[in-house]
C-alpha cells in the first residue's frame, strides 16, 4: 500500500519532476486510518494530492503523499426544488459537470472545463465565469488528520471567500476531505453576465439559452485562452486577482486608464491579475524551461523538465514588477509545497 521514493512528474500538471519520500494510492476510506497511523508515528507531513493542477513542487517531498482516488456520486436527498448530490473526493471535476448535465442536475455549467478533483474544489472554493462553488455547496466530510475522526462541515463553517475558505487558513493541513455534497437546482437557471460568456453566447435568443450550451461556450472560452495541462504542462492561473481598497483602485485609475477590474464590495475593487501582467511587459517572456503563456499572462508553463523553484523563480519576477510598477502585491493562487513558498 506504501511505495518509497515515487516520481510525482505523472501526478502534477505542472509536470515538475519531483519525488515522494512515501505515496499511497487512496482508493478506500477504509485504508486512512493505517495511513495516518503511520505518518503521525513517523513524524510525516502529509501531502493530499488529487488532480495534481493547483501545487507547484518546489523540491522533492519529505513525507507521504496521499494520492487521493476515491469514487462514487450519490443523490442522497432531493426535493420539488433541488437535489443533493454527493461526491467522493477523487472524483474528476468537469466529468462531473458533464454527468451533472446529463442528469439534468443544473447549477455546474460556468464551472466546465476546470482541472482537477472534486476533493480540492471546496479547499479553493473553484469559481468561474462569474460562479463559485459555494453557491452550490451543502456540505463536505473531511477527516482530522491528527486524530483520524470524521466530521461534517456545512456552508457556514468552510468559510469561504474568493478563492479561498477554511481548509486554507485555520484548518490548513489538518483535514483531508472524503466527499463533498452539492445542492443542484431542477430547473435551470442559466447565468451569462460574465463578459467573456455574454460575448460567447451573443448569437443566441435569451430563451433559447439551455444549461448545456453555456458549458459548451464556457468549454469554447477557456479552450481559446488557456492551454491544455495536457499539452502545454500548466497550473491554469498561476496568480489570483488582487482585492485593493477603493481609494487605492481610484488612485491608480487615474495613472493607468482603462485598468481591467471587477466590483467586490462598497470598499474594495477586484483587479485583472492577467492585465496587470500582461501591462508589466510579461507575456510571452521565457525563462529557460519556464515561460508565461502567449496568449493568458497568468498561466505559467514549463516546456521542458523545469524544477519547481524555476516555475518559483519566474513568478518572484512577475511579483516584484507588479509591485513596482502598480504598487499591488500578487498572490500565488496553487499550493507550494517546500522550500521557496514565498515569492515576495
């Protein structure tokens, strides 16, 4: 069940070459109580690891990776307005939503396309197109690391926020989640306001807008702007958009016209990392093995065997020159794991 010194390359779409001091394949509940034995009387870190397509490996691991694989979707309850259904962790996202779709459960479609496993979409609370997946999340079951006991976590408690909830700051490294159970409507309620999808879809009638041909167009849209992990190795968006305070967004307005951003709250303004980016002189630019994508500034990409700190290197880069030249700190959007987590 336990394999020593395994290569993580097949395992990231970021395809660093790195290795597992331990790895266990999870493909039964029943199997983490051993595990976690084993990492708590060896003094491990743990390493969850699904899809593989938010984490940067800076260097190779010193703990047990625990390759998240576990299956099922079930519809544990549903009512004249919705259905709950639950998912196990290593479950593959879009095949999800396409399952979704062709159960007609609605409220998946702006989020097509996103890599990655259903156990990793609640920790960065996934969003796209203008939905996240807290606006379709019931509850989750996660179990404690430390003492190996299950526990249920509703809306509430995850504590979710852009790109972000609970299991990234106070529950950080301390849960592994098992299953996650979404509330999906009966009947569908498209939403296109997303510029990007409105212009997607501009050819076809408001009543004529189905659940499936706004997936469709999401797959359309992120097929043209960002590349194929599978293709082209990539962690999608290597930066988040940046929340700044009102008067500082006015401020650089003025300096900068035509700055892409995003409302957020009476006090604060979402801006476009992408053109914060591109504006800085970034896109196309290489660095060896590394380079920021040709057409999507905010997608990293190795085209070779480059190493984590490499891919590290580049955006500490693109960091400092954002800061310099809009006075906006960027934050990493994947998990770094050793040496080098810090980009500032």
């Amino acid at each position: 069940m336990i394999q020593n010194d395994v290569n993580l390359q097949p395992f990231n779409t970021l395809a660093v070459p790195a290795k597992a001091r331990f790895y266990a394949a999870v493909t039964d509940r029943e199997q983490l109580p051993l595990l976690l034995a084993f990492a708590r009387e060896n003094n491990l870190p743990l390493l969850p690891l699904g899809g593989g397509s938010n984490v940067v490996l800076a260097n190779d691991f010193p703990g047990l990776v625990l390759h998240m694989q576990l299956q099922g979707k079930t519809l544990v309850r549903e009512d004249r307005s919705h259905y709950w259904l639950q998912v196990a962790a290593g479950e593959n996202w879009h095949e999800l939503v396409q399952y979704c779709l062709d159960a007609r459960y609605w409220g998946l479609e702006n989020l097509s396309l996103i890599p990655g496993s259903v156990g990793a979409a609640p920790i960065q609370n996934i969003g796209a197109y203008g939905v996240e997946l807290k606006d379709v999340f019931a509850e989750l079951e996660a179990v404690d690391v430390r003492t190996g006991e299950c526990r249920v976590f509703d809306h509430g408690a995850c504590r979710f926020g852009y790109r972000d909830s609970f299991f990234k700051r106070e529950g950080r490294d301390r849960y592994l989640i098992l299953s996650v159970t979404l509330r999906l409507a009966r009947q569908p309620h498209v939403k296109v306001t997303y510029p990007a999808l409105r212009e997607a879809l501009a050819t076809v009638p408001v009543d004529q807008l189905t659940p499936r041909l706004v997936s469709d167009a999401v797959c359309r849209v992120r097929r043209s702007k960002l590349p194929d992990p599978a293709e082209v190795p990539n962690v999608g968006s290597f930066f988040k958009n940046p929340l700044v305070a009102l008067d500082q967004f006015l401020s650089l307005q003025v300096q900068h016209p035509g700055m892409v951003s995003f409302p957020a709250d009476a006090r604060s303004v979402k801006l476009a990392a992408g053109w914060l980016i591109e504006r800085a002189g970034w896109k196309g630019v290489r660095r060896g093995p590394v380079a920021v994508h040709h057409q999507q500034a905010l997608v990293l990409t190795n085209a070779g065997h480059a190493s984590g700190q490499e891919v590290l290197a580049l955006a500490k880069e693109i960091h400092r020159s954002v800061a310099d030249e809009y006075g906006v700190e960027l934050e990493i959007e994947p998990r770094v794991y050793g040496q080098g987590e810090e980009i500032q």
